[in-house]
C-alpha cells in the first residue's frame, strides 16, 4: 500500500477512484474497463506532471519517504556475495552504517553505506542511519583494507546526519568524521559515492569524499536540514521551504554548482514506488563510473579528488 505525501492528494484520489472501479468491475455486472484506463492515464499524467515540478522542499520529502529503499534494499538487488564486516576493532558495532565485500557484476568491491532500517524496530536498530564513531571508525577500517586489497569502493549515502547524541560527542564524533573523510581522500583504488536519499552534513560528507560523487533525481544534500537552517535563520521550523529552496538542496541545483558529477533517474513517483527499477538504473550508473575510473593509477585517482573538491564554490 503506498504511502502519499501531502503534495500526492490529487493523485491519491485518482488512485482511490481506480481502486473502486476495479472492484466493481470484478462483479461482472459493467463493462467499464475503458473508464478504467482513461483514469490510469489520466493518474500516470498527473503523477509525472506532478513529479517534475517538485519543490526543494517537496524533494526532500520524497527523499525521506518510509517507503524509499535503503542501504540493504541496494545490495540485494545489485550487488552479489555480500560479506558484512562489523565493528571499528576500537569500541563496537554501529549498525547505522554497514559494510562489506560484494560483487557487482563480475567486480569485487567494498561496499559501504548508511542504513536508515524500515519499521519501527529495525529504525531504533539503525538509529534511524545516524552513524555514531565507531561507525565511522569502521567505515576508515573497512576502506583501508579496501585499499591493501586492491578493490574499489561504493559508497550509498543516506543519512539526515551524524548522531549528536551526548555518548557520541564524548567518544569523538567530529575526529572519526574526519578522520572518515581523510580516508577517502587517501584511497588508492577508485572511489564512487552515491547519495540515494538524505546527505546530511558531516555525517554524509565523511563517506561521500570521492572522485565521483552520484545523486538520485530526488534525493538531497545539504550542510544542515532545511528544518535545522530555518530554525537557525528564523527561529521558526515552519519557514523550512523557504530554507530548502535558499539552500539548494536538489540533485539539479548540485549538479549546477560542481558538488555532485551524475544525477542518477528514478522512476516516475520516486524510487519508493519501484525501488527494483531504481535499484537496477544505479546499478548500472555505479559499473558505468568504476568501469571508467578502472584504468587509472592511485597518483591519478588522488589528484582527481583533490581538484573537484578544491574547486567548488571557486
């Protein structure tokens, strides 16, 4: 059953309408399958019209959808024999990041990425993708030995921010960030990040360092929440729009400025409404960019992040 956000009523209703017609009709009594397809075009229209004028604010409500695919969605659809590896071999497991070795296609890779979880149970185990240190700790582990094996690394990005939570704070939460984001400037093997749903500040930066940084068509990436920067501006959460849109939050605004390189499609109503075609469409983007970063040495690789992170905002 899909989930509407505020902006969807319209075509929320037109589905509803859909959904009794179909039922009639299943009783035999009226042939109305042709006011049936009339209402489904006329949904499929609405829904595509209503998704390319989306709003920062509307995007980054798509990107934090309940429904919208995470971190383990990802890797069982695109990757293959995934091996987690847990704990940063200083203080513990976070399992608001995970990461692992995996095959895409016929490439070994290290895969690595916020987990937001999907119910109630599963968001509490996660922390709702907050990562605290030792996840940080273990993403530079698990991008170390990435490098002493010689395989690329993919990075899914997916996190409203780093917990700030107290415990945090006093096991080290900036260092591990920058220490996390060092390490991505310091691999020697190729390097691709894709932002997939939120990228909330430090928190998303520290596994988003790389020499291609990719952004689904409705994701968002930002410094601080448009919640957060309005409540710092205006002292209000409520001007939040207002925030996203001075922000520039959006895929199409990134790609403009230099911060991201590639803005990955989703399907038609977000990736939520068909997160396999989602998942098959950044699969094919993430082999696109390693393929192409394949036959470039360290030295070359280094220098690639040093220049696109050095030059934004020149």
């Amino acid at each position: 059953m899909i989930s509407y956000l505020e902006f969807e009523k319209p075509v929320a209703a037109l589905e509803a309408r859909i959904a009794e017609l179909r039922e009639t009709a299943q009783s035999g009594e009226l042939d109305i399958s042709s006011e049936i397809r009339r209402l489904e075009a006329k949904s499929a229209d609405l829904l595509a019209s209503t998704y390319r004028a989306l709003t920062p604010w509307q995007k980054t409500q798509v990107a934090r959808h309940p429904a919208r695919p995470h971190f383990q969605d990802y890797v069982a659809q695109i990757f293959t024999d995934f091996l987690p590896l847990g704990g940063d071999r200083l203080y513990g497991e976070d399992q608001a990041i995970v990461g692992g070795m995996a095959r895409l296609g016929d490439r070994r890779v290290m895969v690595i990425g916020h987990e937001k979880g999907n119910d109630t149970q599963s968001r509490i185990r996660h922390n709702f993708g907050m990562g605290k240190p030792e996840g940080y700790r273990k993403a530079v582990r698990l991008m170390e030995l990435a490098g002493r094996f010689g395989l690329p690394v993919v990075t899914l990005v997916d996190t409203s921010g780093a917990f700030p939570g107290v415990e945090a704070e006093e096991r080290g939460q900036a260092e591990a960030i920058a220490r996390s984001t060092e390490a991505c400037l310091a691999l020697q093997v190729p390097m691709v990040a894709a932002i997939v749903g939120e990228g909330g500040s430090g928190g998303a930066v520290a596994l988003a360092s790389a020499e291609r940084v990719l952004m689904f068509e409705h994701a968002v990436y930002s410094v601080i929440s448009p919640e957060g920067c309005a409540s710092i501006l205006w002292r209000t959460a409520e001007k939040a729009p207002e925030a996203a849109e001075a922000m520039k939050v959006t895929a199409q605004d990134l790609l403009s400025l230099g911060v991201i390189d590639r803005i990955v499609p989703e399907p038609v109503g977000g990736a939520h409404r068909n997160p396999a075609k989602a998942a098959q469409t950044l699969g094919l983007a993430l082999a696109d960019e390693l393929d192409a970063l394949a036959r470039k040495d360290a030295s070359t690789l280094r220098t690639m992040r040093e220049e696109r992170f050095l030059k934004i905002g020149a």
